[in-house]
C-alpha cells in the first residue's frame, strides 16, 4: 500500500513553498521520546504544516499554521544544532534540520504561510482583529533572528581577538560562550557544551537572537581580553609542556585544555588569583 515519496516529489503543487526531510520528536507509546526522520511540507495555500506517511497517498495535515508559533531553539534549550518548534494550543512539535541555512528556509516557509493565512482569516471565526494584529507582530518577532540587536555577530566579532576562536585559534568561528565573553569554533563549543551552563553558556552568533545586554557584555570582553586572563601563564617555564590546541587538535586534546583552562583555572596567574578572591 501508500506510495513512494519520490514519485509525490514529481507532482509537487506550488503551494508547497518548502519541502523535505526533517527529524521530527516523537512520543513513543510508552512515553519515551524518539526522532524520526520525516518528509514534511508547508502548504503556503492552506497555511499548514504538513507530513507525508509512507503509508498514505496524500500528505496529512500536522498543524493550522494560524494558530501556531514557530521558535527557533537556542542551545540552552536542547542540546541539538538546527532545531525548531512548532508551538500550537495543545501541543508542540520539535524538528532538527540539517544545516543552518536549512533551518532559515523553513522558518521562512513557515512564517509566510502563517502570514499569509493570518491575513487571509478576515473571514475565519477562529481568530477576531486582535488576536490578528497580535498573532503577525509576534510570529515576525520570534522568527526575526536578529530582531533585538541587529548585526550582533558582525558587532562581536569585530572585538579584539575575535577574528578567530579563543580555544584553537581556528578562523571558522560561529559560537559565542556568553559568560565567559570569548566566541568559539563549532568543535571548541562541543567542549564547552560538556563544561555546564555554569561554567560556559554557548549560543550561536547567526542562529540566536541577542539582546543588547548580553551584546554590550560580549562587547566589553573579547577573545583577546579573556586569553590575557585565562592564558596568563601559558607559555612560562611552569607549563613549558603544554601547547595550546590548533584547529585540527582531536576533542580530546581539546577537551583536556579547555577543562584545564576554565574549571581548573590553570594557567590564571597568581596575582589574577589573588584579585578574584578580594572581590
């Protein structure tokens, strides 16, 4: 029974303005989540989010975009890279995609249907003029990336040292550690994901959204002004042995530094020391 996906793709109507596959969480039946990977289409025309089962001929519906938010996940939240929610009344949806760019397109799909729809229910009964009014401003606002501080990355990295990642220096940096005030590789904030939120707190400097505090924080820190604290005795004759990672350093190489480095606070010269305990 049911149909192949591939020979669906063939026919694809132009009200399906993205589709593909995404990694969809699902509750098991003994309540236990699992993530399946699901072929998933905005209907633009409907204003729907929809599911197409190997199982059945034509694609199903999984939620009225009308009465639906769609967030984008910080890594605060689920320790995945790509995710998105679909929040509606009763329920929510959490799906990872592939890449960043992938995750843009369909938070861009799923913001013109929502749009769209919201505009054209002047007749629908399930939401009156204000409910409307509210529903466009806040589905612009949450899928607005960078709706509180614009250029924040551009800003962050213009800071001294942050052309490259305080950890291994490579130059491919995309994450920001928001208490430490350093941005980092992708691979470098791998480890420090692993330190705790208390010790690192990693976002993404492009999919995150940043407000002007944590912005004027990272402003006033620096990859450079971090290292001259956290890296003050690195290269003396105490830790003449230890070599600071490079951008091709395994994890483990990696992982061993930067534990040393922020939880054990090795290379923190002494009078830092001292400094930190007067406060």
């Amino acid at each position: 029974g049911g149909i192949s996906v591939h020979s669906l793709l063939e026919t694809v109507p132009k009200n399906f303005i993205k589709r593909g596959y995404l990694m969809l969480r699902m509750k098991t039946p003994n309540n236990q989540y699992a993530w399946t990977n699901i072929y998933c289409l905005v209907d633009k025309d409907l204003g729907q989010m929809m599911i197409q089962e190997q199982s059945l001929p034509e694609p199903r519906k999984l939620e009225d975009l009308i009465l639906c938010t769609t967030k984008l996940c910080t890594p605060d939240f689920i320790d995945r890279n790509f995710c998105f929610r679909i929040i509606s009344p009763s329920t929510e949806h959490l799906f990872q995609a592939t890449n960043d760019l992938e995750v843009q397109a369909w938070a861009e799909a799923l913001q013109e249907a929502t749009v769209g729809a919201i505009k054209r229910s002047d007749s629908s009964p399930l939401l009156n003029k204000k409910d409307k009014k509210d529903r466009l401003h806040s589905q612009s606002h949450e899928l607005a990336v960078s709706d509180v501080v614009e250029g924040a990355m551009q800003r962050i990295l213009s800071v001294p040292g942050n052309d490259k990642c305080a950890d291994c220096s490579s130059r491919s940096v995309e994450w920001a550690s928001i208490n430490l005030g350093i941005v980092i590789c992708i691979t470098c904030c791998g480890v420090h994901r692993g330190l705790g939120v208390h010790v690192s707190k990693v976002r993404s400097l492009n999919l995150d959204k940043w407000d002007k505090s944590t912005v004027d924080f990272m402003l006033s820190q620096g990859n450079d002004k971090a290292n001259s604290y956290y890296e003050a005795k690195l290269g003396t004759e105490q830790f003449s042995d230890v070599k600071k990672p490079l951008s091709n350093s395994s994890k483990e190489e990696r992982t061993q530094f930067i534990q040393q480095k922020y939880i054990a606070l090795a290379f923190v010269s002494s009078e830092d020391d001292e400094r930190i305990t007067c406060l």
